[in-house]
C-alpha cells in the first residue's frame, strides 16, 4: 500500500463571495419580518450555523441563538410595537473576511425617533444571513422619507 492511500482525503468546498447587493436584499427580508411582525421570517433571516448578538436600543447586550431570538419573539408579539421605516442603506464588505461578510449601515424611522442600525451579514449555504444587528439613536440623522405612525417606539 503506497502512503497516497494512507492519507485522509481533502474534500474543498466552494463557498461564493457574497454580493453588497445580496445583504441589501437580506436587510430588506429583515425589516419585512419586522413590520409584518412575523416571527418565522424573523428566524429564517438570522444565521443558524453562527454566533449571534444583538444590540437593542436600551437593553443589555444579547449573545446567542436563543436570546436573540427570544428578544424578536417579544418584540414581534407586542401589539404595541409600531412600523420601523428603514431607510438610506448602504453595503460594504468586510475587510478580510474573503467577501463573506457584508455589514449594511441604515437608519430606522420608529414614530418620531430616527435609529442607525448596522447588521453583518455573513454567507451561509450560499445565502446572506444575519448574525449581529445594532441600533441607537442617530443625533444629526439625514433627512428621513414619510414619517411612519408609531406611538410607541420599543425598538
């Protein structure tokens, strides 16, 4: 037996870079989620494979599948919980991360409050998916389209 077959196999996997265009398109799928209040699509926009944090306006830090989730359950069942008019997206690629990631810089019109928001993206089975998104008050925020009617700004 000649040592080429003693030798465990390498097996590559082709994982494609991921398009700006595509986590504009996954931050789309996430503010949809968000104002239909629609938990499944909430689930199946964030990473299953990956670590994931979440940084709401005025809550502690939330690390992990089960937090991070649990905080969207809460958030998309409050009958309370107003329209979020995203607005003014931008992409770029993370640097050294072989175009894998993508973070989206956007801000978030609740009621009369202005957010920015940034959310990475990273690739999984081929498709963005979200694995950390943060948002707090914007002081100086550009002009936002139509104000969306939210009386109580949770988010």
């Amino acid at each position: 037996m000649d040592s080429l077959t003693t030798q465990p196999s390498i097996h590559l996997r082709y994982v494609k870079q991921m398009h700006p265009n595509e986590a504009l398109f996954a931050n789309e799928a996430f503010y949809l989620a968000f104002n239909l209040k629609d938990p499944d699509a909430m689930r199946q926009v964030w990473s299953n494979s990956e670590a994931l944090l979440c940084l709401h306006p005025g809550w502690p830090a939330l690390i992990g599948r089960e937090a991070v989730l649990s905080s969207w359950d809460n958030i998309l069942t409050n009958q309370n919980q107003g329209q979020v008019q995203m607005y003014e997206a931008q992409a770029m690629a993370v640097p050294n991360t072989n175009g894998q990631a993508v973070m989206v810089i956007c801000y978030e019109q609740v009621g009369s409050s202005v957010m920015v928001a940034t959310n990475l993206f990273v690739t999984e089975n081929n498709l963005p998916k979200m694995t950390a998104h943060q948002s707090g008050p914007c002081g100086d925020p550009p002009a936002s389209p139509e104000p969306v009617a939210n009386n109580n700004p949770s988010h």
